[in-house]
C-alpha cells in the first residue's frame, strides 16, 4: 500500500448520480484516493457491473473497499439468521472482490444480553465458516469486523483483536469514531497513540501499513453512538487523529462517514498533507 488514502463511505453527494460508477469518477475529479461502496441495504450489484466498476477504478486509481449489509448479526440465536447473516457477508466478498476491493466490512453483531464472551465464541465460529468458504474460492479478501458505537453491540478493540490474532484473512476496520462514542474517551493524540501501539503489538508492523479506518464526527450518549455529525460540528478531535496516524506513518485507507461525506474526506485529507 502506498500511504494512507482518504476517501468516501459511498458515491460523493457532488457525483452526477448515486451509481458506483459516478461516485468513483466524482472521486477522482476531487483528488481523493479511495471509496467504499455501500452493499448497506443489500448487494443489488451483479457480476458484470462489479467488472466494469473494477475497471473504472483501475483507470482512476481510486482504491475501493465494500461494507456488507447492516442486517448482519453473528450472534444471532436462530440458525436461520446465522446463515442469512453468512450468505450476506459471503455475498460481499464475492462481489467486492470482483470489483477489486481488497477489504469488505461489516458489522459483526448484537449482544443481545449474551455474556460477551459467549457472544465472542459464537461469532467466532460463525466467521471462521465464511472465511472457509471464501478460501475454498480462492477469494482473499480482508474480512474486516468494524469497532461499533454502541455498548449493546459485539465489536471493541480487544475483541477484533483478539478475531484478527485467532482467525486467518481477518484484520480490524478501526473506527476511531465509533470507539470514542462508546464511552465519550479516546478522543486525544495519547489515546489514539495508544490504539496504533496496541494494534502494533499484537499484529505486527504490517497490519499499521495495511489498515482500515472510518471516520466522522459523532454525536453519543451513555449507551453510546446515537449519529453521525460533521467532524467541525462535533467534539471528536480529528486533527489529533490525522496527527498520529501521520507520526506512525500508518498506511491504509481512511473512509469518511460524516452526512457532508466528500467535504469531510477532503479536510481529512488536507490535513494530513499540512502536518
Ligand atoms: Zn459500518
């Protein structure tokens, strides 16, 4: 990976239209290096488009990820929903490779008043049979569980770390957002530090030059993330973040998830090349 990249989470609000395609190009025309593109409310994208939003990606140079469907939930208690919950990662992957994302995301799980070890077990297993599957397929692909902003959801750090050191083609999405919202902390240059220094020690040097980051302002409570705002119109303390991101040289992708999407990637972006 060349550096660290700033980019949309889905098509810019300035694109022509909301396509994938027109997002990418709208990227390249603001100079912005990377998009992930959104499967949130399912994967509506067949073959051949992913193939031609491959190749339009290719050609602009924008580096794409994919978040899978919000309506995922490892720890669900019904095998039913464990299944659907696989088939939509599953389908993610399948489709996001094709486009040459070479990191899909998604949201690992509720609690659902489990003790969060019994959850972790479970979600665990039910991961470890899509990354089997994917590999059967030959599709490697970063499965990558995101940190969540709310305390009735499966994802801290420890956790994702602890997935990533126990499960082959697993790596941590780092929502620095999301983590701060969880408990109003982790919002100053010694607290973000302190997450690089973690992930460092545990999963080596490559996975600080191989990282997946979002982004955003966020608004909380006492149970955590209630929405997401603009970075200048919320406490979070984005310049700080961009500051140990650049003094680590973490390379990777930033994906910007306040409502202003491109203006956000875009003053991420300059600040990082000011410092
Ligand atoms: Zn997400």
């Amino acid at each position: 990976m060349a550096g660290l990249l700033f980019g949309t989470g889905g098509t810019p609000h300035s694109a022509r239209t909301a396509s994938t395609i027109d997002g990418i190009e709208r990227s390249v025309e603001l100079g912005l290096g990377c998009m992930e593109i959104e499967f949130v409310q399912g994967v509506r994208m067949g073959e051949a488009g992913a193939r031609l939003v491959a190749e339009v990606a290719m050609r602009g140079g924008v580096k794409l990820s994919a978040h899978a469907p919000y309506f995922i939930n490892f720890n669900a208690h019904e095998p039913e929903k464990i299944r659907a919950s696989q088939d939509r990662l599953l389908q993610t992957a399948r489709i996001g490779s094709i486009c040459g994302a070479e990191s899909i995301v998604f949201h690992p799980a509720f609690y659902l008043g489990d003790p969060p070890e019994q959850a972790y077990d479970r979600v665990k297993k039910n991961l470890k049979e899509v990354i089997e599957q994917l590999k059967r397929e030959n599709n490697r692909v970063w499965i990558r569980p995101e940190i969540m902003g709310k305390v009735s959801q499966f994802g801290t750090l420890d956790e994702l770390i602890n997935l990533s050191t126990e499960l082959e083609m697993v790596a941590p999405c780092i929502d620095f957002t999301h983590w701060h919202a969880r408990a109003g902390t982790f919002n100053s240059y010694q607290e973000f530090t302190s997450i690089l220094t973690q992930i460092k020690e545990r999963l080596g040097r490559t996975a600080l030059d191989n990282m997946h980051i979002h982004v955003s302002g966020i608004a909380y409570n006492k149970k955590g993330e209630t929405k997401h705002l603009n970075l200048k119109e919320s406490d979070f303390q984005y310049i700080e973040l961009v500051r140990a991101l650049k003094d680590y040289a973490v390379k990777g992708l930033v994906i910007c998830e306040s409502p202003n999407l491109e203006e956000d990637a875009l003053l991420l972006q300059a600040t990082y090349n000011s410092l």
